[in-house]
C-alpha cells in the first residue's frame, strides 16, 4: 500500500511541474560574446504564444541616462517559435535580451 502513495505523489509532483517545463524562452547565437557589427539570431518559444507577434527588447544594460533599448518583434510560427536577427551594437560593452516572462540572456560585446 505504501508504494500507491509513493506513486501517487510523483504523479502529483509531476502534474504541478509540467506547466514549469514549457515556459518562455529566449534564445542567443553566438552566445557568450558577439563583436560590434556581427548578426546575433534572437530566437524565441512559448507554446502558448502560438502564432501571436511578441516584443524582445536588446539594451545595453547601462542604468538610467546611459541606457539604451531597441526592440526586436518577432511572430511566432504554429508551434510558439520564431526568430529575428540583430547587429550588435560595437558601442556597448554587453548586450541584455529580455521580454515576454523569459529568463534574461546576457552577452558581453567586444
């Protein structure tokens, strides 16, 4: 009998995990570091976002007066992914994408 309620609490565990497991998600290529003038492909994924047009923001990370931002829009396909391309920027020292729940995704630009 002990073993039906070790099973039912893994199912259990499992079912209030799941909708953690497709959450929002940013990706970056090259990643690590990109230099001034490369093309950087910004995609992104989220099944429930499926065939709507998001918004990614690209900013230097720099605070107040010194920040700079440029959106990147991006239409999602059937399925939640799409992708954009961006020129790094050989002015700033990193580059930060972020939008739409993602984990931030930083980086440094040479």
């Amino acid at each position: 009998m002990n073993s039906h309620w070790n099973r039912a609490l893994v199912a259990l565990t499992f079912a209030m995990l799941a909708p953690l497991s497709v959450a929002q998600v940013i990706t970056v290529t090259p990643s690590g570091s990109v230099t001034g003038g490369d093309s950087v492909a910004v995609g992104f994924a989220d099944p429930k976002l499926a065939g709507q047009t998001i918004t990614i923001f690209v900013s230097n990370g720099e605070p107040g007066p010194f920040h700079e931002e440029v959106p990147l829009v991006i239409k999602l396909d059937g399925d939640g992914k799409g992708s954009t391309s961006w020129i790094a920027d050989g002015s700033w020292d990193q580059a930060v994408f972020s939008g739409e729940g993602a984990a931030r995704v930083s980086v440094v630009v040479n």
